[in-house]
C-alpha cells in the first residue's frame, strides 16, 4: 500500500553518498599507503593508488619507523592480537561460570553478589585508570601480557549478558535434567553451553574489537617499546615537527590496524549484529 | 560444587571493589575533601568541563541523525542492503585512535587532500594553531566512527515497528513526511533516548584515543576533554590526588548518565 516505486532512487542515492562518506577516509588511507613519502608531500596527493604497496608494508612490518625505535609493526599487531584474544577468551571464561552460579543456584550472598557485579558495569577503565595502575604496578604486572588483559577481564559487562541469556532457559529444561540424574557441571557442560554457542560468538567478536581497540590502558601500562600494541603504537610514528613523518608507513599501519578487527566483524557479522542489539533492547 | 561457583563471582567482585576502593581512598583518606575543592576552583578544570560538553553533544547530535537518515533509507531498499548494512557496519570495528589518525591525515595543513581542496576554496584550516578547528576535526573523527554503530541501533528499531501501522496512516491519507513524523519517529523515541546516552558515555570516555592521537588536547587546552585531562594531571602532571578526585566526579556523572538510562528501560520494559 504505501508507494516504495516512485522516487526509488532517493535511499540509493543517500546511502551511496553515507557509504562514499564511510569509506573515503579509509580509502584515502589506502592510497597514501602505496605511494612514497615524496607522492604525498607533494601536496595535494593523487587518489589513484601507486605502486608501493607491497614495499610499503614489508618495510612497516618488518623494520617500522624511527618514531618508534625501530620497533616492527609486526611485533606490535602480534602484542595487540594476543592482548584482544586474551581479553575476549578471559571475559567469556569467567563470566560464563559466574553468571552460571548467579542465575541457577541459590547461595547465601546470591543478591550481594550479583549487584557488586553490577555496579562494575557503571565504571569503565577510564575511569578508575590510577588506581589500577597502582595495582598493576604493585603486582609487577607493568610491560606484561597479563598487565595488559587482566585488569580489562575484571569487568562484568559479560556476565551480566550471559546472565540475561540464562534467565531465558526454561525452568523445565533444569528439572528435566535433574530427573534424568545429571548434576550442575553436567547440566553447565551439556545443555547450557551448546544452547549459549551463538551467545559465545557473538560476545567474542565484541570482546576481540573491545579488546584490539583499547588505547588509554595499554599506553599506561606498557613502557617498553617491545610491548606496545599497533593502535598505541601508530601515536609514535606521528613526528612532532622535530622529524619528518612518514606518512606512507603511517598509513600502511593504519590500514593494518583495522584490518583484524574489520575481518572479524565482516566474517562472524550475522552472530555480531544478534549480540550487539539484542542484549540492549 | 555450588562453593566453586560461588567462589569465581566473590572474588571477581573483591577485585574490583579493591580498586574503587583506592580509588575513594586516595581522594578521602590522604587529603579529604581539598582536593575536589581546588579541582572544582580551577578555571582550567571549568574550562575543561566546557568542552566536554560542547564535544560530547556535538558527537552525539552529528552520529545520531546521519545514523538515523541512513537507517531510515536502508529499511526502504530492498535490493543491495545487505551490502549496504555490511559496509556501513565497518567503522564500528575501527579503533577510536585509528579512525583519530585518518582524519587527521586529511586535514593535515602540509599533506591533507581535504585541506588542500578548502584552501584552494578560500578556506585555511589549521587545527595545529586554531582551537576551534581542532575541537571541529575530533568531534568529525569521532561522530564517523559512531555512526555505524547508531545506524545499527535505528535500523533494527525501524525494522521492528509494525508495517501495519505505517500502512493505515497511508490508507488515512498521511504523505510520506507526515507519516515519518507522526508514527515512525515517536516509535523510535526511546531507542533514540537510549542512544544519546550510550553515545554521550561514549563520547566522555572513548575519545581518548583521539584526542591523544589527534591533537593532544591542544591548542590551549581547546580539546581537553575531562577523561584526557585525569589522564594528564595524574600520569603526565603526576598530581594524584587531583587525578583521583577528577576521578570520582567523572564516575558520578557515569553512574548518573546509567542511572538514567536503567531507569528508562525499566520504565520501557513496564509499558511493554
């Protein structure tokens, strides 16, 4: 009934121009990175890509840039990836059981519990860098993978999603096992992980992003340039004046940057988009 | 067995109640309520706030209606959305700090394509020098990246209002304008609301990087937002307690902005 034929072209046409917005800056980025320095002081810089691509990401991922001390982009995307797995599989690890024990057994605290995971919701890294950085430092845990994923792990937004997915599992299936003879670990193990695997997915590819975007946290905790993870690291590369930048090498980085988190989202998308909008609504 | 389970919440919790804990501890404990006195006194610090607001409204106001526009074309098309939906989700997955870094390199003054364009049109940006200009280049930086994320959010609620609605109001006469304003938008109103307050909390807090990135809240301290400013004064400036105490009152406005938002989906979920 409502007209969808006239004027048909009007959404394409308005999300072809949202989509030239989106991408222009990355495709920018994309052409900066297979010219050489010298293609792009030459200002304005052409958009047609140049020949130096591969050159130019062999350079940034196996020598790097003097702004960071020679330290291959490489090692550093190697630093962020163990960083974001470690943050994604330690988060799904400890809520799960946690938001296990919070929705199906009744202990003494059940409520306490649940609500000082609750509370550490409202409060993100950022928020509480200091004194968690003391913490760290008094661990030892300063220039460290476990420096840099713990204190991110210790946070709820998880549990608290798995939990809301828990509630949904229908009391009968619980009393239903429990006639059957099998225990709490059985039950954990066979019903409620195999039905929560779209949960999993979802949840890791939001932890991974979370994980491979932090910024604040990992330039706090990390001094060695050997430690330092790809979105903290591309700062350095980034002359202040005294040096000249070398923004090919910059832009090669940048693109590398994106490119795990991007391939994340675009391959698991259907379980990212499920994840992200329905434990919100 | 229920001991084990027990156990892995309890100590998740202890954690973190250790570090709020200090958190409280080095604002009271050492220097009582002085330090907030002489942050809340501090002109840099009201400064500060200032531009927060400005930033973080600004953010808000231009990730939320080219979000909803392009979600609102999206449910029309049919063929090609699911290319479109795929591309515009991207930016979603781009760190704040990496997305600082692209824009930064358009608007470079020595080696920036849109630079160079506005200057030939007449217009010479320098966010280097000029503090307006900077705050308008990280508020870009950041509402781009925000888009995806409320496009997302708009589409699904679009996609969850009843056609049946959209098509009585056809059947009543409402033009295409009319029914927008009448029936879809009030429809979309709480996501809406919802949505202003996950991209104000994110404007406060995840911009860091590209403030960092961009212009290190600088000219002047015309992009110090307040996450960079704690991050300065205790980690750069080593003031600690000042840091600690700027701390607690960005934790307060968090839990305010939370608050708000929880009891709205109470409110949302009691009216079905």
């Amino acid at each position: 009934m409502v007209n969808v034929t006239r004027n048909a072209w009007i959404p394409h046409a308005v999300l072809l121009l949202g989509l030239a917005l989106v991408l222009f800056p990355v495709y920018v980025a994309f052409v900066a990175s297979t010219l050489t320095l010298r293609d792009i002081l030459d200002a304005p810089m052409t958009l047609v890509p140049g020949p130096n691509l591969l050159a130019n990401y062999r350079e940034a991922l196996a020598l790097g840039t003097a702004g960071t001390n020679g330290q291959p982009v490489g090692a550093m995307m190697l630093n962020s990836l163990v960083m974001a797995l470690a943050i994604a599989i330690g988060k799904i690890a400890i809520s799960l059981p946690s938001a296990y024990a919070v929705t199906f057994f009744r202990f003494p605290l059940r409520r306490v519990c649940f609500w000082a995971i609750f509370v550490t919701l409202m409060l993100p890294v950022e928020v509480r860098i200091i004194p968690t950085y003391k913490i760290a430092a008094d661990l030892g845990l300063i220039d460290t993978y476990p420096g840099l994923a713990l204190p991110l792990i210790a946070s709820a937004t998880a549990t608290l999603l798995f939990r809301q997915f828990f509630l949904t599992i229908p009391d009968e299936l619980v009393e239903a096992a429990k006639l059957d003879g099998a225990g709490p670990w059985r039950f954990l193990i066979h019903m409620v992980i195999p039905l929560s695997r779209t949960n999993i997915a979802a949840l890791f590819v939001i932890l991974f992003i979370y994980g491979w975007n932090q910024y604040l946290w990992p330039l706090l905790v990390t001094n060695t340039p050997a430690m330092t993870t790809i979105v903290v690291g591309i700062r350095q590369m980034i002359g202040n004046g005294d040096a000249q930048t070398a923004w090919h090498l910059v832009m090669a980085t940048a693109l590398l940057a994106l490119l795990p988190p991007i391939a994340v989202v675009g391959l698991m998308q259907r379980w990212f988009v499920k994840g992200l909008i329905e434990p919100e609504k | 067995m229920t001991f084990v389970f027990f156990f892995w919440p309890a100590g998740q919790a202890a954690l973190q109640s250790v570090q709020r804990g200090d958190a409280f501890g080095l604002a009271t404990r050492f220097a009582g309520l002085e330090n907030f006195a002489s942050v809340l006194g501090d002109p840099l610090y009201l400064a500060s706030v200032e531009v927060t607001a400005v930033f973080s409204l600004a953010v808000a106001v231009l990730a939320l209606a080219p979000g909803l526009l392009l979600a609102v074309m999206a449910d029309k098309v049919v063929r090609g959305a699911a290319f479109y939906k795929t591309v515009l989700l991207l930016p979603y997955a781009v760190a704040p700090a990496i997305a600082g870094v692209l824009w930064l390199f358009l608007f470079n003054p020595s080696v920036g394509i849109v630079a160079a364009a506005l200057r030939r049109a007449g217009i010479d940006l320098n966010y280097l020098l000029n503090g307006p200009e900077a705050l308008l280049l990280v508020i870009l930086a950041a509402a781009w990246k925000q888009i995806s994320y409320n496009f997302l959010f708009f589409l699904a609620g679009l996609q969850a209002i009843p056609k049946t609605l959209v098509e009585a109001a056809a059947i009543d006469g409402a033009g295409p304008h009319r029914r927008f304003w009448r029936i879809v938008f009030p429809l979309l109103a709480p996501i809406s609301f919802f949505l202003l307050v996950v991209n104000i909390v994110y404007a406060f807090f995840d911009t860091f990087g590209i403030i960092h990135n961009v212009t290190q809240g600088g000219p002047a301290q015309a992009t110090e937002i307040l996450v960079y400013k704690v991050w300065y004064d205790g980690v750069v400036g080593l003031d600690l307690g000042g840091s600690a105490a700027q701390s607690v009152i960005l934790m307060a406005i968090v839990i305010a902005l939370t608050a708000i938002q929880f009891r709205f989906i109470e409110r949302r979920v009691h009216y079905g």
